[in-house]
DNA sequence: GTTGCTGCAAATGATTTGCAGTTAG
DNA sequence: CTAACTGCAAATCATTTGCAGCAAC
C-alpha cells in the first residue's frame, strides 16, 4: 500500500484531500505497522501541523477504516489503536498483558537481542520470527503495587 | 480448570464467595471458550438468579481477571468480552530451518534468557510464551559452508 | 463483630455527533 | 458555487468509583 493509493481511494469516494487527512494517512504510511492511539495521532499533529480536533481525528480514522487503509484494535483498558498494516505475513512480535490485554509491539531495537542470542546459544542464524509474549505489563504491575500497599495503609 | 479451583482461589485470596459470584463463575464454567459481555452476564443473571447491579458484575469480572480465571478481549466496537478459556496445550518454542524445514524445540534452558531479558529491556513480566524462529540451523549452514569451500578450491 | 460485598447513583474517559462556519474541487 | 470538511461543545456509552447499608466468615 503506498500514498498514492490512498489518495486514490478518497478520490475514487470524492473524499476531499485536506491538509489534516494528508498528514494523519502520512503518519501511518511513515510507519507502517505502528499502532497509534488517537491521542498519539493528535500529539503527532500538534508537532508536525499544528492543532486539529480530536473529533476530526477520529473521523480520519473511521474513514481510513473504511477505505482500508488502516486497521483498529481494541486494546484492554478501552483504547483503540490504529495502524497501517504491513504489506505480507510477517507477524511482528507483540507482548500481550495478562491483566489488561494490552498489546505492544515489541521494538525493532530490543529483537536484535533475540538474533545474537539464537545465534551464540542456539548456533541457528536468525532469518525472521513470530514472537508473542504474555505477561503482565509495567502499568498494570505498577496499579498492583499501588493497590496492595493501599491495602497495607489501611491495616 | 474446575469450579472447584476458582472457589479455593477465592479463599486463598481471603475473597468472599458470595451467591451473586457463585452464579457469575458458573455462567462461565458452564460455557468453557464462549464469549459474554458484560450485560450479557447480567441479563443471563436476570434470569436464573435475579437482578445485580452492573457495578457488581463488572468488579467481579475484574477479581476474575485477577485471579487467572477469565480473560477480557475487547472487540472494535468498545465493548469487552469475557471468557473461561479452553484448556490448550501449552505451544512449545521452535525453530524452523528455512533450507531443510527441521523443527527443533527450543530447550526450556534458553528462554529463561528471554524472560529475564523481556523483565529487564521491557519491564515486562513474562508469564508465558509463543515463538517461533525461523532461520538457517546448524546443519545446514555447516554443509553449505562446505560446499562453498569445495567450490573455491576447485576454481 | 469485622471485613469484604452489594446496589445505587454519580463520575470517568474514550469516542461520537450536532451544528455553524470554512474550504477543496 | 456547494458538498464535504473542520472545530467546538455537548452527548453517548461502556466501565469505574464513592458511599451507605448488608452479609459472609
């Protein structure tokens, strides 16, 4: 999928090509396969464009959603994340919380580790991977923690 | 996972089995892998038991979660579905060779390395796993380099 | 009796919608 | 021009929380 489909696409619908919806489809095209919550969306625009409505963004993304451009999914606490899909199977690693269901993608960066470490422990080279790991997230340890020594006040 | 099960974790947790509980795991126990929302719970609750309050179902949804009972996911259009899951087999880590399509089960070993380095880079509590690499093993790419020797020495 | 639990109502927070003014085609 | 778009504020809707009364242990 490239920029030029896009456009096509809203074209094709006689969507408009405003300047707000060129920079949000560009966010998503510049990373490809990057969930983005609508918040990060409007804090990216705040940066690179100026100020747009949350109400606009998320009328961007239902149309994105429709000319299938982007894909949603729901993460546990009740946030959407948006994310313009890659191009073939290959299935990026996610950490997936226990207790809030919440999905992320584990960062390029930190994989690396897991190519040397196949590699010096395993003797096997590293070509590609599909990694899902479950667990339980920094926040929701973090709420637990919070909660428990609550609890400890209290008594 | 039995009925049985859920209610000494309740105890063990000094968490009170009361009747409206009760009723919330049987609905699930009695419907291993089928999803319910929220209301759905409380409309079969309206029926076999009587009226509870929202709030409750969804406290007791949450304890649930807590204790590794059900799991939530949330679908596209907000709302959380919430299941017993399905006893499955516990997926064992593989390599794949992408030249000779051995499959090679990772030693146990080995991935303490991913879980404390999950704890660490990502500050995430690893619980559980599914991985698969893919990638050259260590006989084929021995043979291959003595292919590439014997060519060499030839020319 | 104590905690912990329940129901209610009010609060929250992400997403949606109505509307009047603005702009791309 | 004019239908489509934007921003704002108000509205929704699932879920959470404060609180007072209630009930398991």
């Amino acid at each position: 999928m490239q920029l030029a489909d896009v456009f096509q696409k809203l074209e094709d619908g006689s969507k408009r090509i405003t300047p707000q919806r060129e920079q949000i489809i560009r966010i998503f095209a510049d990373h490809p396969g990057q969930p983005f919550s609508a918040e990060e969306i409007a804090h990216l625009m705040r940066e690179r464009f100026g100020d747009v409505g949350l109400a606009t963004i998320y009328r961007t993304l239902e149309l994105l959603m429709d000319l299938e451009v982007v894909t949603r999914e729901t993460v546990g606490d009740g946030r959407s994340h948006y994310q313009w899909p890659l191009d073939e199977g290959h299935k990026h690693p996610v950490m997936i919380c226990l207790r809030c269901q919440s999905s992320t993608r584990i960062p390029e960066d930190h994989l690396r580790t897991v190519g040397s470490w196949a590699l010096s422990v395993l003797e096997f080279q590293l070509v590609d991977y599909e990694m899902t790991l479950y667990g339980i997230c920094r926040v929701c340890h973090l709420r637990e923690q919070r909660r428990r020594r609550g609890r400890e006040s209290i008594s």
